[in-house]
C-alpha cells in the first residue's frame, strides 16, 4: 500500500463492501498511518454512541461507516422503556427522543387460536432507525468525531486498520478498534472471535404507506404473531407506515419475508387490508441468529452492539443491548482512564452481567414462545396465572 496516499473522511462505520457514494459535507482530510485513540467501524447506535462517550471524555475519535447516512437497517424500530435511563447516562437522550414516532405500552402474542396482552412495566418507544442513525452521527459529528462515510474498513493487524474512501486507501493506527459492525461481524472474524457454529435464522424488517388499514390499529401497541416457522412483529410507524420485523429458520417450509407475511396475513384482517394498500419496496435482512462471538474484548480491540452478541428479535431488546453495551465500554474507559488489557476484562464482565445473562433469558422466552403449540400454552397459562405474565414481562426486559 502507498503511504502517501490520501483519503476524505467525515464520520461512520461497518466493514462489508459498498456502493460509494457522496461524503458528509464536513469532510475531512485522513493521512495514511494518523494516529487515532479510537476507531469505530459502524455507525449504528452502538458504535454512534460509543464515539460520541469517548469523544466526551476527551479521546480523539474516528468512525467508519460503509452505507450512506440515512440508510434504513434490519430492526423493529422499539427502543424499549429500559433504556430510557441508559441512553441518558450516555447523554444522547434527546437525540433518541427527537427521532422518536411513537410509545410503546402493550405488546400482544397470538398463536392460532391463543391470544394474550399485557402492559409494558415502562413506556417504551418507536424509533426508525434511518432517522435514529442519521442524527445520531449528526451528534457525533457535533461533539468531535471524524465520520468516514461511505468508507470500508478492513483488519490488518491489532491496532491497524485499512481504510478504503473513494477508490483511496489508507491505514489508520488506533490505540483501540470498536467493532460496531453486527451480527456476522468482520472484525470478530478477522480476529477469530467468531462463533465455532453460526445460528441458521435470520431477521429482517420493512415497511409500506398503509393509512386505511392503520385506521383500525390500536396505538402504542406491540403485535407478535406466531406462526410455523417462524414469528412476525408489527407496530404503527406513524399513522401512515406499517412497520414488520421478523424472524425465519432458514431450514422451515417459511424461507422468505414475503411467505411468512402472507402467511400471518390469513389469519389477521388487518394485516390483510395492509397488503392490498401495498408491500415492503425491499426488505432489510440480518444474520445469523443467533451470534455469539468467543470473546468481546481485549488490550486492543472490543465488540460492541449486535457484534457483541445476539440472542434474538422476539423481546425486542436489540436497540437497547446496542446502547448498553456502549455505556459499558464508555464506563470501563472512564474507569482505567483509557484503554489498556484490564479496561478490556471490566468491559467484558460488564458485558456477561448485564447483556449476555439477560440474552440467555431471551432465548429461554423464544423457544417457548417461537412455536405455535408451545406460544399457545404459554398464552393459556399467562391469562390463568399472574406469575407467569410477571415473567413474560420480565423476559421482555423492559
């Protein structure tokens, strides 16, 4: 590579490849082997988050991102009422807040016949995600991060990263490297963190103009629907847009978005009015399901968000495990003072304790919960017994 070569950078993050296509208007020159306390790859809320904690505290901190900004991504769009406290502590509270369409106070499960409802513990809410990531780099950007955006980054070694910008390369020295870059995560791989035997689902999410369906839609409602092979959430985007997000083993008869669609479409009237005022225009679609990298963290690099780890979409937690993971990153920083093989062990017990543990209780929850037969008993038994509908909320971590 040719050390004189020069690249543009604003702010952002992943590592597959992209279309190339304009930067931030806030471009900024990257000189090939500048050093970096920090370098994001992934510029959703975990490695947003994580930048802009870091650039607080005085770090100087560079983002990568492979899409343009305001791309929309693969997620249900509910931030749950938990981590209202958690996006405050990280300081981005009102950026959430302004990107937010509506609350979140029930969610419902329904299983052929079987049916249950039940109010959330705390308000949550509907946050799109290509508004949520666009003002959230907008604030780093705000607060000091560089934003290369759309760029790739690519491992060479720890603590050395290739950028490529434009048909430019160059290569960027990082004390740290934060791979914010979601399930199936290059860096992970790059540094053979990856799981030994990857998980056969995947989610995927789209949304469609639907305003005379959403007419009958009870608001600040969550609905699960649960079908052979597979599960489908819905919310009200706004009055006028439909939101799905889902999940598919891909070994079942179900094997496409648009199969398991239809296929709750035949028991549910709503769902079926919204089809024939339209359809997703394309569906955004992550995996594998679930994630579970052999290590999260050491002396030079660190995982967070999905990266991190992934249980699945069913509670709904996946924004709020994003955030949590950057405050305990941005917690393990302050602590140390920096960066070093000990902040590396706070932040990966930070993680077992407060993400991992609760993501095994989610995937407890989804194995009942994700067949028909045992979503139906479950529904049963949780009108029948209060303690079991304490539990349902409590597995749903909100």
């Amino acid at each position: 590579m040719d050390n004189a070569t020069r690249c543009d950078a604003p702010h952002g993050g992943d590592t597959p490849t992209v279309a190339l296509e304009q930067t931030s208007a806030s471009a900024l020159s990257v000189r090939a082997n500048e050093c970096v306390d920090v370098l994001v790859v992934g510029g959703g809320p975990a490695g947003s988050s994580c930048a802009i904690a870091l650039a607080r505290e005085g770090a100087k901190v560079m983002l990568v991102d492979a899409q343009a900004r305001g791309r929309d991504k693969c997620c249900g769009h509910c931030l749950s009422g938990a981590a209202w406290n958690i996006v405050g502590e990280l300081g981005v509270r009102h950026v959430v807040e302004s990107a937010a369409t509506g609350a979140t106070q029930y969610v419902a499960w329904r299983s052929g016949a079987q049916e249950f409802a039940m109010n959330l513990p705390v308000v949550g809410a509907i946050v799109p995600r290509a508004t949520l990531d666009k003002k959230l780099l907008d604030e780093a950007e705000r607060v000091g991060v560089r934003v290369a955006q759309p760029a790739t980054a690519t491992w060479l070694e720890p603590g050395k990263v290739a950028l490529r910008m434009r048909g430019d390369e160059c290569v960027v020295d990082a004390k740290l490297v934060i791979a914010a870059d979601g399930l199936g995560s290059g860096i992970a791989r790059a540094r053979g963190w990856n799981p030994k035997s990857p998980g056969r689902k995947y989610g995927f999410a789209g949304s469609w103009r639907a305003p005379l369906a959403l007419g009958h839609w009870c608001g600040e409602r969550i609905e699960m629907r649960v079908v052979r092979g597979g599960y489908l959430g819905v919310v009200a985007e706004s009055h006028e847009y439909i939101h799905v997000a889902g999940l598919i083993d891909r070994n079942s008869k179900v094997s496409r978005p648009d199969d398991l669609l239809n296929e709750v479409a035949r028991d549910w009237p709503l769902l079926t009015a919204a089809l024939q005022e339209g359809k997703p225009a394309r569906w955004n679609a992550a995996g594998p399901l679930p994630w579970k990298p052999t290590r999260i963290a050491d002396e030079s690099t660190a995982l967070v968000g999905d990266a991190a780890g992934y249980a699945e979409p069913f509670s709904g937690e996946g924004m709020r495990w994003a955030f949590e993971s950057a405050l305990g990153l941005s917690r393990a920083w302050r602590e140390h003072g920096g960066w070093s093989a000990v902040a590396a062990q706070t932040y990966a017990k930070w993680h077992g304790d407060h993400i991992a543990r609760v993501q095994q209780k989610t995937l407890r929850t989804a194995w009942f919960l994700a067949q028909p037969a045992r979503a139906s008993l479950m529904c049963q038994a949780a009108r029948s017994f209060p303690r079991v509908a304490s539990w349902l909320a409590c597995s749903m971590g909100k």
